[in-house]
C-alpha cells in the first residue's frame, strides 16, 4: 500500500449545492450543544423513551435518541416539537438517514415561525 508524506492533503470530493450526505454542518453543531435541544431532548425521551419510527409501530423497542423528522439542514425547525421523534440509533436512525440521502423525506408544511414541520403532527 502506498504511503502518503506527513504533509500530503487529500482532495475532498466536491459535493452539489443542497447536498448535504457526508457534509459536516457546524451549525447544526451549535443547536446540539445548546442548553435549549438538551432540555427538549431530554424531555422527549422521559415523554416518549421507545422508538417512534413506523417500523417499530406497535413494539416497545427503547429509544436512545431524539430525531429531526425533517432535518435541520433540509429546512425542519431545530426546537418545534412537532418535528421531534424519539429513536433508536441503529437501525432504525440509520435506515431514516439512508432514505433522505436518496431523496426521500416526509412530507411538510410550515410552521408559524416558517420553518417546516411533518403534516403527521403527532
């Protein structure tokens, strides 16, 4: 295997405007580590501690995340509890994240701030 000088960057692969797969968004970063999502998130799992995706309707599989129905970076409100789902990391999270990298997210309207939130408004 070739071996690349200490100094050596490589190129990161350019990716389209509104592309986010693999993206880094830093400021997604700081509504995550505000004291504001820690509290809301906390709270969703003591309101709701089991997976709310549709494969698991129906089954008391525990959750360990909260979930952006529509993400954050896709223009869904970071703090509307409307746009919050309790989750299980693996695999439903991974398997959500899969289908909105394909093109595939649920379907929105607004809220009175203007940000989108999912019309199944549990």
């Amino acid at each position: 295997m070739p071996k690349l000088d200490k100094g050596v960057k490589l190129p990161i692969p350019s990716l389209k405007p509104g592309d986010t797969r693999s993206r880094p968004i830093k400021t997604n970063r700081k509504i995550y580590d505000s004291k504001r999502w820690k509290v809301l998130r906390h709270l969703k799992l003591i309101d709701n501690p089991f997976c709310e995706c549709k494969e698991c309707e129906g089954l008391d599989t525990p959750a360990d995340m909260v979930d952006h129905i529509i993400p954050i970076n896709m223009g869904g409100d970071p703090f509307d509890k409307r746009n919050i789902q309790s989750m299980q990391s693996h695999p439903c999270h991974d398997a959500k994240s899969g289908r909105e990298a394909h093109g595939k997210c649920e379907r929105w309207t607004r809220n009175s701030n203007g940000l989108k939130i999912p019309l199944r408004n549990k």
